[in-house]
C-alpha cells in the first residue's frame, strides 16, 4: 500500500482528518467563510506517497476547477508540480468520491472562464491573483 502523508500544517492536516473520518459530514467548509471544501488526493512526484490537499470546491457542470491561490503566496503550492508530474486525482465532495483526471488550463479563453467561475464561488480568489505576481494556475478534473 502506498504510504500517505499528511500536511505539515496543522490546520490543513486536522481539515482533511475530520472531513474523511466523517465520511464528508463535518469539516466541508472554510473555518468562518461557510464557504465548500474538496479534498483533493494526489501522489507526491517526489516521495510517490499519497497527499491530500484541501481546496475550494469550484465546479463546473460535473468537473471541479481547482485553483492553485495558495492565499496569493508569491510561489505556487507544491501540489501543482505533482498533478504536472501524475494527473491522476481523486475528488471527494462531502459524501461522494470521485476518480478524476486534472489537466492544467493553458487555454486563455478557458482559464478567463474558469477564473470568473472560481471568483463567483470564493471571491478571496480575486484579492489573492491581484497580491501575487504570478499567475494563479488553474486546473480542471474530469
Ligand atoms: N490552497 C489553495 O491553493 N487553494 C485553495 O482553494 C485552498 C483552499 C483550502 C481550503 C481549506 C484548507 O484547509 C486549505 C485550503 N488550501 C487551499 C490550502 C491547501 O490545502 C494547501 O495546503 C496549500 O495549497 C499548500 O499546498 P502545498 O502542496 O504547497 O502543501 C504544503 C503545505 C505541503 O504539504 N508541503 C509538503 C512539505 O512537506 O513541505 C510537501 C508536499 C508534497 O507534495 N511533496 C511532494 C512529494 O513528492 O511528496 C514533492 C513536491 C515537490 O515537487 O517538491
């Protein structure tokens, strides 16, 4: 079995901790924002262990856009070189549990409509793009 581990933040760890030993009941949301929480399982492109890494649940029809804001931190999350490196995700959305495949929006039509959708859904997206210098990567799981 592949070896998982968990965030080096404690806030995150405890987010994923509760959120799947509930079976998707508890911890779905952003602390006081109210707003919908995703798991999002990955593999490590380094260690090939398995992560978990919480995000705002953006969705589009059946997909879920995944952004990649890390609060408008001037470098990106580090999940993002793993999904580059093994595509292969699984969503859980509370209850359900979803084998998906992320592909990088590098389309500009695409990625302005995805973001637009994404800022409706967690309006902090907007003030994290405008404090960073880099562009904000934006995924897509189908
Ligand atoms: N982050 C976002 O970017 N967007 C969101 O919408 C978002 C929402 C959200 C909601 C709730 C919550 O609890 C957290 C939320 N976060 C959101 C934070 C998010 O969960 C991540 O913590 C954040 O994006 C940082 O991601 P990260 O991948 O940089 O994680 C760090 C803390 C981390 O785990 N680092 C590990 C470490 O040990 O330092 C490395 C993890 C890793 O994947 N290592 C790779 C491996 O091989 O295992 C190697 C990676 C490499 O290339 O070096």
């Amino acid at each position: 079995m592949t070896e998982y581990i968990p965030s080096p933040r404690d806030w995150v760890r405890e987010q994923v901790e509760l959120y799947e030993g509930s079976g998707g009941a508890e911890g779905v949301t952003l602390r006081e924002t109210g707003l919908p929480v995703m798991i999002v399982t990955h593999i490590g492109r380094k260690t090939g262990a398995i992560r978990k890494t919480p995000l705002m649940t953006v969705k589009d029809g059946d997909a879920y856009v995944l952004v990649a804001s890390q609060g408008g931190a001037p470098k990106n999350p580090v999940w993002v070189y793993n999904m580059r490196a093994n595509p292969e995700v699984e969503i859980r959305d509370q209850a359900q549990v979803m084998k998906m495949r992320a592909r990088e929006v590098t389309d500009d039509a695409e990625r302005a409509r995805l973001w637009e959708m994404s800022v409706a859904a967690f309006p902090p997206y907007a003030e994290y793009q405008a404090k960073t210098d880099r562009k904000i990567p934006v995924f897509v799981a189908e």
